[in-house]
C-alpha cells in the first residue's frame, strides 16, 4: 500500500486521518498548447487536479507546459536535456532516411531510458504513467518501493498483437509495425501484469478495452474509470452551432475520418465498404475524406488495391482539427482495436453523428439511432449499409449530431481528471486504514 505520511484533517487527537500520498506524474503526450482537447490537454488537467489536491510530487513530461504553473513541486523536462534531444533528433533522422523505421517505438524506448534518471530524484509514493507506460520506469519504480499505476492507452497489447498480425497476413504486408512486434507486445503485457494498479474506461463506456483487460488480469487490478473525455466540450462550440443552423446537405454527404493511420485503423474495411457504396449503390456524390499521416504498409495496401476508388480525399496531416469536423457531416471510426479514439468524442462534441466499429473503446458512448451507429469492424456489408443509410436520409443527419453533442457536453477533461484524483485519494484512504 501507498507509503505516505499520515496525517490528521484537523487538530483533534479523534479526527478522522488521512494520507499524504505524493504522485510523481509521468507524461509522455505533448500539450496542444492552447487547444482544449486531446491527451496533452488531458495530461495538463490532470497535472493542475493533483496540484490544487496537494498530491502532486513532481513531473517528468516530454516538453513543458506554459499554461501549467507547478509551484514548488520539481518538473523535469526532458526535452530541455541537450542529450535527449539529440538522441530523438537521431531517432527522426534514421526514420527520414528508413520509412520502415518503428519511430513511436524508438521515441518511447528513449524517453523511458530518460525518464528513469530523474524518477530515481523523485520525492513520492506513487508512480502513474499517464500514457503510455515505460516498462523500465515501472520496474524501477517497483524496485524503489513505489506504487505503479498505469492509465491504458491501448487495449490490452496480446489483443493488439493478435488482430494486427492477422491483418497484415491477410493483407500480404511485412509484419514490420509496433503492435505486431511479439518481443514489445510480451513486454508490455509483462510490464502492465507487474503494475499495482491498472486503470482503463468502465465497461459503460468502454466496453471493449475493458473486456481486453479483463481478459489477462485480475479483477482487483483493474479500476474503472467513468469519465474518459479528454477535452474541453465548449472549445467545439461554433462549430457544433453553425452545424445547427445549416439545413440538409444538398450535395453529397462528406464522411470523415482523422487518425494518424495504421492498420490497427481499420482501413482497408472502410475502403472496402466505400467501393460497395459506389459500385453497387450509385452514391456518386459523396465523398470520404482521410486526414492524418498513413504508415508505409497502409499506404502500400491503398496504392495497391484502392488508388482508383471514386470520391476519396487523402489530405494527409491537418492542423486544424476544428476546422476538418466543421468541413464533414459524418465521422467513421473502423479501428480493429482502439482505446478511444479520442476522435469519437471529439467528433461528437462538434455536433456529427459517428459510425464506429465495436472494437472501438469509445462506441459505448454510442446509442445506435440515436446520435450514430455501430458495427462489427469486419463487416464490410454492414458498415455499407452504414455509410447508404446516411445518404438517405440526409435530414437526419443534424438531428442526430446535435443529439451527439448534448451527450458529450456533460462530461469534460476536468471531469476526467476529477475522478481520477477521487480514486487516488481513496487508495490513500485504504493506505491508512491498513496501517
């Protein structure tokens, strides 16, 4: 249990006590700077949470933050270690030169070898890697008589391994990516079976990456967490408005999808599904746009089998997020296996109805008819059917987006971080009890 001081809430000798348990924060995922959504904004309401809790012990983060004022607590930026730097300078330099290069992997490998350095400096009781989690820090702080928590950004990694591997077999491309690495995949579900404390979505709202998890570990492990919105929903406000005052589209539909793109994206299903929608059903005006990088076996997958599809955009990486949602009528989530994404709630937030696959964490937040639809990620009929039913029925399109919207407004980064301060504070409670 949690080594913190106990501590009495007032000065009467009967008071209730307490424990003064200190997280160390360990952040891997770059703040957005001003942006109010994704897991950097995420990872800066969390880090301020803790602080106003007076349980925050230090940071370690990839780059600093200049809307989070830490006070007297220590925050080691690793990016400001000249080393560092150049050691991920190196890592972007082979991947420049090598396109095959695992450059994700590379980056956390780095960052975790770094990252150990400054935990050994570190004052505190517990160790939470916020996403993702750097099997070397775990194990050092479990030698250092920390507890380890760690926050899922991924569905369980054996689950991962299993479905991507299956893909790239069915695609007949190199097994070259992370998730289908057994040596990393071993090592991370080694890592996540030696940790304390496993938190991931409820099944509430996250049916499918809890059940990967209740799949290898045990049950006490595991805590659930309600809140898993990672932005701030009033930020996707114009752009949720303007979509209230805009009638029925009169052209094509305009179907979206955003992600930085792998196989564990599910696209080639899509792209299956988006030839039916074309060849068979005559939906010539509607139009699929892709927005973010695609990896060197996705791309060879779509210049090889989809080049010639009619009415898809690849756009590449967008800066503005914002402004890809406001320019769609629809989101598609396909993921084989997916955590969030947090696409789903971003989408949503901005007021579209969202299509995502059921090994989408996220597709819990969706009732179907309602403010989107689900479907088995590999079902191509269905998700066609999807995708016509949509061109159909265009009128509801509006409705079911505001619906969406009003889902996800009652939640919010603050929220999130919220809870998870109420459940560390609760282990310190169990600490003292214990004692």
């Amino acid at each position: 249990m949690p080594r913190g001081k106990v501590e009495s809430h007032s000065g009467n000798a009967g008071a209730k006590e307490r424990i003064s348990m200190k997280v160390v924060l360990v952040l891997f995922e770059q703040t957005s700077g001003d942006a109010k959504h994704g897991f950097g904004f995420a990872s800066s309401r969390l880090a301020q949470a803790l602080l106003d809790a007076d349980l925050l012990g230090g940071v370690i983060a990839l780059q600093r933050d200049k809307n989070f004022d830490p006070g007297s607590v220590p925050v080691r930026v690793l990016s400001d270690d000249r080393i560092f730097h150049l050691a991920m300078a190196l890592a972007n330099r082979i991947t420049s030169l090598f396109p095959s290069f695992a450059i994700r992997a590379t980056h956390e490998k780095i960052f975790d070898r770094f990252a150990c350095r400054q935990i050994k400096w570190m004052k505190g009781d517990l160790l939470f890697f916020f996403r993702p989690l750097f099997p070397r820090a775990v194990k050092l702080g479990k030698r250092l008589g920390l507890q380890t928590w760690i926050q899922a950004s991924i569905p369980h990694p054996l689950v991962n391994f299993e479905l991507v591997g299956g893909e790239e077999s069915r695609l007949g491309v190199p097994r070259r990516g992370a998730y289908s690495d057994p040596k990393r995949a071993k090592r991370l579900a080694a890592t996540i079976g030696s940790s304390d404390r496993l938190l991931c979505m409820d099944r509430e709202v996250g049916q499918y990456t809890y059940d990967t998890y209740a799949r290898f570990l045990a049950q006490e492990k595991i805590i659930p967490v309600k809140h898993m919105v990672t932005i701030d929903p009033a930020e996707f406000a114009s752009v949720a408005e303007s979509r209230k005052m805009t009638a029925a589209p009169s052209r094509g539909v305009r179907f979206l999808h955003v992600s930085h793109m792998n196989l564990i994206k599910g696209i080639p299903y899509l792209l299956d599904a988006w030839r039916l929608l074309k060849q068979e059903n005559g939906q010539e005006a509607a139009i699929l746009t892709l927005v973010g990088q695609r990896d060197e076996n996705l791309d060879k997958v779509i210049q090889r089998d989809y080049a010639d599809l009619p009415g898809l955009q690849l756009t590449g990486w967008a800066p503005d997020l914002i402004a890809c949602l406001g320019e769609a009528d629809v989101f598609i989530s396909p993921s084989i296996s997916d955590n969030g994404p947090g696409t789903i709630v971003e989408a949503m937030a901005a007021g579209l109805p969202v299509i995502s696959s059921l090994n989408c964490g996220c597709a819990s937040l969706i009732t179907p008819g309602k403010d989107g639809f689900t479907y088995p990620f590999a079902d191509v009929e269905r998700l066609a059917e999807l995708l016509q039913w949509f061109t159909k029925n265009q009128g509801a399109i509006a409705r079911m987006g505001e619906q969406a919207r009003a889902k996800i407004s009652k939640s919010s980064a603050d929220r999130y971080a919220g809870e998870l301060v109420s459940i560390i504070q609760s282990a310190g409670e169990e600490g003292t009890h214990g004692q």
